[in-house]
C-alpha cells in the first residue's frame, strides 16, 4: 500500500495539479503506547470522507516512521515507540512533521501535520558510581587551600538536578566540610587527625522529581605522627617464684598504622637477671642470673618504624621481688595459727608481739627493712618502727568506744592486717602478708591489771558538775574510806570525797582533746606501810556533735529532713553483721536493704515535725554500735529563731579557759522541751565576721575567746534554724565587755607588792632615825655618866639598882654566887614607938674603879655586865664594904646589908 501510495503520489504529480497546505502543530506525549490515537482527520482535513483515497506520505527517513492513519476511524494513530530522549535529545527531532495525502478526482492535496513530542518525566536519575574515595593527608599544614571534586548525577529527562550532602548520622557536616554544590566542590574546614577520626562517611544526594544518593568515603591517611604509648606511666612486674622464669608482657600501642605502628623493644637499663623479646616485648626475669641491685625500675626503650624519622619513647617498669623475706608474728599473749592469731589482754601497755623478718637469700634477719601496717579497721595499731613491736593505738577512735564502753567488759575484735615490708637498700625487694587478728579484751581486767580507766566525756559540761569514777571493781576506785588526791598538770579537775571529778575549767575539744590524770592515794600513818594504789585516768573529750560518737557507720552526728526529700534519703550501706533499727518501729521503720526511711502512721503529716533515732546495732563488736537522732518536718517553716536572753550588752569575767560565754536561742516552731535537748540542734549558730577574736561552736552556741587580752568585742551573730522548706535566719549585734580574772589578779598582785615595798622603804628610814638617836643618845650618855651607889651593886658586879630594887644580870654564874635570885637593900634601922622601921640609905657615889689586874673592857650594850674572877670580886667587896662602913653616919644601926653565898 505504502508502494502504492508513492507511485500515485509522483504519477498523479505529473497527471494532476497538487497542493500542499499546512495544519496547525498538534502535540503529544512521549511513550504513547502503539495504536493510540494521536488525532481525528476529518476535525483537520476538509471533506475527507468524500475523497477517493487518503494515506500518509512516507518519511524520509525509518526513524520517523511513527504514525499510521486508521481508514474506518479516520484518525492518527502511534505506530512505533516515541521516545523523547531518543528522538529530540540524540536525533534532534522535537517536531515531526507528518504529510497526508488527499486524494480527489483530478486534485491530490497534500496536508502537512506538524506534531511536537513532549517530554516526560519517564527516567530516573542516577550517579555513575556507587560510592567515591577521597583520601586526606591527615594534620596537612596546607589544607585550606584544597578541595575535592565530587560525582554528577545523571537524568534522560534533562531535568534540572540540585544537590546535597549529609554524614552518616543525617547531619550537616558543620566544622567539618564545606560542600559547593554549584561546582560539585568538598572543601575541607581544618586540618584531620587520624588518631582521632579515620574515616568520615557522607552521603551526596541529588534532587529531581526522583532523589538519589551515593556514599562519599573520606580517609585521612596516616602519617608518622604518633610516638608509642605505654598502656601506663609505670606498671608493676610482679615477681613471685624463684624456681621458674617469670614473664612480663608489655602492653604498648602505636596509633599509626602499617610501619608507622610497628614497634621495636630495647632494656635502657640493662639489669642481670633481666632480658625482653626485640619484637613482641617480652621480659622475662632469671634468678639464677640475678643479682641484687638497688634500681627497682626497668627503663624500657620503644621505637617504632616510620618514615622519614623513627619516634621512641620510654616506659618504666616497676619489679617487684615478693619471694625473698619470710615474715613472722612472734608473741608471748597469743596464739598463732600460721596467719590466724588469738590475742588475750591483760595489760594495755604491753606490746601484743614483734614481726621478725627472715631474709632467704642471705639467711640471716633483715636490717634494713620498712615496715607499713594497713588494718582493716582504720588507726586501730601503733607499730614501733625501730623494735618492729605491735601496740593498741589508745589514740584511735575505734578502740576509744570499745574502752570507755564498760557495759560490754568483754569484748572479741575480729580484724585483718595487711603487712608491707620494703627493702630500704635494695628497694625490688618487697613482701606483703596478711594476718587475721582476733582480740580478745576483758577491759575489767585490763583495769585492774594496768591500773587505766578509761572514759569520755562531752565538752559541753558545766563548771562543778560532778563525774563520777567510782568502780566496784578497783580496790582503788570502790572504797569510799580512801583519802584520794587528783594529779592534774593542767589544773582542769579536783576530786571530792565520793570519788567524783569536778570540773574547774570549760573544756575546749580544740584546745585539748585528752586528759591524763592520776588518781592516788594519800598517804598517811595508817598508810605507811600499805601499797599505796593508784590509778591513771585517761579522759577522752568529745563535741556532742562530733563524728566520733557515730562512727563507723554512720557519716554524719544527727540528720534533719524533710516530707520532701524524705524518698530520696538513705542511710550508709552497712555490713552484713550490722543493722539498722528504729526508735519507733511502727510509726517509721527502715528498710534493711537500702537503708530508706518508711512512714508507717499516716497522723504524721498533720504534726510540724517528728523526732526519732536510729541505731547501728554490730553484733560482731556491741561498742562500735551508734545511735543517730533525726528529725523530720512535715509543717511549713513560720517564725524565724530569737535568742532566750535578748540582750545586746553584756559585762563578763573570764577564766584563763578562754570560755567567753554561751549563746542560747530557740526555734519558735519547736517546742521549748524539745530544744533543751541538744539533740538533733534546732539551731546553727555563726558570726559574720570569720576574723574577728572569737570563735563560736556551731552547735552549742559557747563562744572562746582567741586572744585574751581583748577588753571589748562587737560582733555580729547568726543564727538559722532548719524548718523547711527554706531556713529562716535572724542576725544580732553583740557587745561584750571582757573582764579577766587573770588579768585582775596580776594588777592586784602588782599592786601589793608595791605597797609593801613602799612600806619597807618607809620603816626602814623610820628605824634608821630611831637608831641614830639612839647611838647619839649612847655616846652622849657614856661621856657624861659617872659611878654611883645607885649603878654598883653592893655585893656583885652582877647586879644593879633599878627602881630602888637590884637585879641580878649575870648571865654566866659565878661560883661564888647562888644561882637564887637576891634583891638586897641597904638601909639605916631606928627604933621608935617600939617597933623597928629600915631607912633606905642614901648611895654615894663612888669614883670609877679601875682594876689593874683585868685587862677586858666593858661595854655598855652588855648592861656593864663583867666577867670577873673571884679575886677580883672578893677584892670588890672588901672595898665597897670599908667605904660603906666610912660613910655610915653614927645615928644608923649598922645592918648588914647584904650577904655574899
């Protein structure tokens, strides 16, 4: 038909006229499937049902033979596949012009339909690789100025393609990349460490009606950058058998990779005994080769093999020899089952044992060994470095509970101790060994053997109260009918008769936290030959609020909480021989596997707050047990604290403690009786001032003075209670006037002895006036006095008129004189009215006597006492006698008058 239609077409060109006309430009969509109508002739050619014949003109060319004409329906159908990208994209043909020819009687008109093939969006676009590999010089001095191209994607439709770029995890790559899509460009924004990141995934993704990706792989490439690094700083070669080679491997890593990473071992030191593997890094240790040395480190070079230089480093390498001592606990209290010793005490003083250490290579004792004790339970030990004896640490806080503890007298300690021994000279050589202690303490017999009461007191005591030391079980300590004397150095304590200790001082745990008194025995007559007892007291001072009285078990004196925080409070995790126990099981309780606190009594959130305690019950040691208050607020916090005395001034003594004077306020939301128990506190007290002469306990309220010498002090005072939910706090200004009675005492003292050296000064110069007068008055007298009867005795020498009467002033008897006492009075007799009267006689005087044959002089301060032989004094007599006899008068009866014996 096609053949047909050719031959009419150019034979009837040259029979019949022909005309071409031109339609208008119809368009279609690519892929139309074959034998779709394309468009109905008879709307486009006129009087097309009337011709005689109709068809198309054949193409030129086959690849636009595409259409055919349906006769019956008179329509354009598809004959073959359109495809845009192939016919308009390759071949250039957007526009196919399809040519009809017409045929009439003497006419054949030729219609000439041009058809527009429209694209559709028929193919998806692609990239032309699955992924792309771009490698990075990692730490590239020079990488700002590269970048790297990335792959275009593709699409038939020559749609418009944008794209984008994500890493793997879906994000930007901020920091990291910086993507220029309209040239396909990755720049890099710093320069990469491998060590840090090797590899870096992206995603490159190209958008069109259709979106596609492809993988951007980023590798850093190594470089020779990294030195080797030891897994440690220094590890430990632990050497524990003598008999076989011991082996060490050291763990050591390179970051870079390939001959960057690869790693060769070398001994800095070269130590006998002591060898390593070049390769893998070995080190193996030979008691037979070894020799000691006193270098307990090996230095162990590490180099790797990189290019262009090889980078090294060193790792150390600790030896530790722990075969060579045998260690021993040798006693004569115990009993050693190989590590396992049983302890009695009897006496607290004694050493509980020695360690000897056994040196197995030189046979003999270790002399320049250290040794270092760690106990299971904390400062419990005091080990003698020099005697390497093991003593109780009476210091220690765990031991100061169990011996102050008397209502357990008998108590079992079950502990471990780790013992550490170093060589001082040859420090590889160590040993370590751990004991299983169990001590056993009667504290009865402890004192009664080592004559020690133990006991505690708080530092918050008042002046004169009375703390009693009386002990059944002391000979020293339980009989009252015993006179006892108190030693105290520190003046702090005196002891009445009922065996109680008095305080005279406040005691201050920060200036002193233990007293060592003497209690002895006074001695009397009674007592001379008795064993005079004695006891020493050692007392231990805490802080009410001190961590002591909890420990081990709890962290803290006394807890206050709220409703609030109540469910995410717990108590410390305990061992399995200890629990926990409340005060008031069925209001609270606590739970024994997390230490939680349980309300139990729903009335409790209608009260503003609940106290209770909770107690650490040991069942292993019973003093170690502890009891902790808490406090719970259920109410809202109303008034702030007030202090009980309100008074801003104040005027007050101290002694030489240092004790100014005690703060005391209150919470008005507590009740008052609930506060006068200290514990838990209901306030803290500070001073804003942290620099100011005072300090104050932050619990109890006592304030110290820091110097003494202070005369004033103004301060501002805090106070805070601990409502919930917020602590209210209430300020004060204080002035305290300070007297010190120490320093009064001084001035009085001070003063008295001025005064009485003023009066010495004055009597002496009063004494010094009198005397003068005295020795003048002497002088003057001496010149002028002359003998007479009424200073010259009529018998002796000795004596001396002195109101009319003689006195006998001889002190040393002579032997004509009776030692009796004379008084003789010379007097003249005269009768009258029949009855005889005695008249004194008038004395005369008598000239100065010298007597030759006595050479001794005779001073006045001696009264003119002589010391006289008998001659000299019969001689005397005789005199005195014949001038008495001369001078009597006629009319006088001659009376003796005196009478020598």
């Amino acid at each position: 038909m096609f053949r047909i239609l050719c031959i009419i077409f150019f034979s009837v060109s040259f029979n019949y006229s022909q005309t071409i006309k031109h339609l208008n430009e119809i368009s279609i969509e690519e892929e139309l499937s074959i034998g779709s109508i394309v468009t109905s002739l008879i709307d486009k050619i006129p009087n097309l049902e009337q011709s005689n014949e109709y068809d198309l003109v054949t193409p030129l060319s086959i690849d636009l033979d595409l259409f055919s004409i349906n006769h019956s329906q008179h329509c354009l159908i598809i004959k073959n596949r359109i495809d845009y990208e192939n016919l308009c994209l390759k071949k250039n043909h957007c526009i196919i012009s399809v040519s009809i020819a017409v045929s009439n009687d003497d006419t054949i008109d030729v219609y000439i339909l041009p058809i527009r093939i429209l694209n559709k969006n028929d193919n998806l676009i692609k990239f032309l690789v699955n992924r792309t590999i771009i490698e990075i010089e990692e730490n590239d001095e020079y990488w700002f100025k590269k970048n790297y191209t990335l792959p275009h994607a593709y699409d038939d439709d020559e749609d418009l393609i944008t794209y984008s770029i994500y890493l793997q995890n879906w994000n930007k790559p901020y920091g990291l990349f910086e993507f220029d899509e309209k040239n396909l460009l990755l720049k890099p924004l710093k320069k990469f460490d491998r060590e840090e990141q090797n590899i870096y995934l992206l995603r490159l993704i190209a958008h069109n009606q259709n979106d596609i990706s492809t993988d951007i792989i980023i590798l850093i490439k190594d470089i020779n950058d990294n030195i080797p690094k030891c897994q440690q700083n220094q590890t430990l070669f632990l050497i524990t058998n003598q008999s076989l080679i011991s082996k060490f491997l050291l763990n050591v890593t390179d970051y870079d990779e390939g001959d960057n990473g690869k790693l060769e071992y070398n001994i800095e030191n070269s130590l006998l005994g002591f060898s390593i593997d070049r390769y893998n890094g070995e080190i193996k240790f030979d008691y037979k080769k070894w020799i000691r040395s006193n270098e307990s480190i090996l230095i162990i070079n590490i180099s790797d093999h990189g290019k262009p230089l090889r980078l090294s480093t060193k790792c150390f390498i600790e030896i530790k020899l722990t075969f060579l001592y045998d260690i021993d606990f040798k006693s004569n209290i115990s009993l050693i089952n190989q590590t396992n010793i049983y302890i009695n005490i009897e006496n607290i003083d004694l050493s509980l044992g020695y360690f000897l250490i056994y040196d197995k290579q030189y046979n003999k004792s270790c002399l320049d060994c250290l040794i270092n004790i760690n106990s299971s339970l904390n400062d419990i030990f005091y080990f003698n470095y020099l005697t390497y004896d093991l003593y109780l640490n009476l210091n220690s806080i765990i031991l100061m509970k169990i011996l102050t503890n008397y209502i357990h007298y008998k108590e079992n300690i079950s502990l471990n101790i780790e013992i550490n021994i170093i060589n001082l000279k040859y420090p590889s050589i160590q040993s370590t060994k751990i004991y299983s202690f169990i001590i056993h303490l009667n504290k009865l017999n402890l004192l009664i053997n080592s004559n020690i009461f133990f006991m505690k007191i708080y530092d918050n005591i008042l002046l004169n109260e009375h703390i009693s030391i009386y002990n059944r079980y002391h000979h020293c300590l339980n009989n009252q009918s015993n006179q006892l004397i108190l030693i105290d150095p520190t003046d702090t304590f005196h002891i009445d008769k009922k065996f109680n200790l008095i305080l005279n001082k406040y005691l201050n745990i920060k200036q002193q936290n233990i007293y060592y008194l003497t209690v002895q025995q006074k001695q009397t007559n009674s007592t001379n030959n008795m064993n005079i007892c004695s006891v020493q007291l050692r007392i231990y001072i805490l802080s009410p609020y001190s961590i002591a009285n909890v420990f081990p078990y709890f962290t803290q004196s006394f807890y206050i909480l709220s409703s609030k925080n109540l469910s995410q409070f717990s108590l410390p995790l305990i061992p399995s021989y200890v629990k926990y126990i409340s005060s008031m099981p069925d209001i609270i309780s606590i739970d024994p596997y997390n230490g939680s606190i349980i309300i139990r009594s729903s009335l409790l959130y209608s009260s503003h707050y609940y106290d209770f305690s909770i107690k650490a019950i040991d069942s292993h040691i019973p003093s170690l047990s502890s009891s902790i208050p808490i406090r719970i607020f259920f109410g809202m916090n109303k008034y702030s604290p007030r202090l009980l005395i309100n008074s801003t001034r104040q005027s007050i003594e101290i002694l030489s403690s240092k004790f100014l004077y005690q703060i005391k306020a209150y919470d008005p939301d507590i009740l008052l009786n609930d506060q006068t128990n200290l514990y838990p506190p209901s306030i803290e007290y500070e001073i804003a001032n942290k620099l100011i002469n005072i300090e104050i306990e932050r619990f109890t309220g006592r304030i110290f003075l820091k110097n003494l010498n202070k005369t004033k002090i103004n301060f501002t005072l805090i106070i805070k209670d601990f409502g919930q939910p917020n602590r209210l706090i209430t300020q004060q200004t204080l002035i305290f006037d300070i007297k010190s009675n120490e320093n009064i005492s001084i001035k009085v003292f001070l003063i008295s002895i001025l005064l009485i050296i003023i009066i010495v000064i004055l009597l002496s110069i009063l004494i010094l006036i009198i005397n003068n007068c005295w020795i003048s008055h002497k002088k003057k007298f001496k010149i002028q006095k002359k003998p007479t009867w009424q200073n010259i005795s009529p018998t002796t020498p000795d004596t001396c008129l002195i109101d009319n009467e003689y006195m006998t002033t001889t002190i040393t008897p002579l032997p004509r004189v009776s030692s009796r006492e004379q008084r003789i009075y010379p007097a003249y007799s005269y009768v009258n009215d029949y009855q005889h009267q005695r008249r004194i006689f008038s004395h005369s005087s008598l000239d100065k006597i010298n007597f030759q044959y006595s050479s001794e002089k005779i001073s006045f301060k001696q009264n003119y006492q002589q010391r006289l032989s008998m001659t000299d004094i019969n001689k005397y007599l005789e005199r005195f006698e014949k001038l008495y006899n001369d001078s009597s008068s006629q009319q006088y009866l001659h009376q003796p008058i005196g009478s020598v014996v």
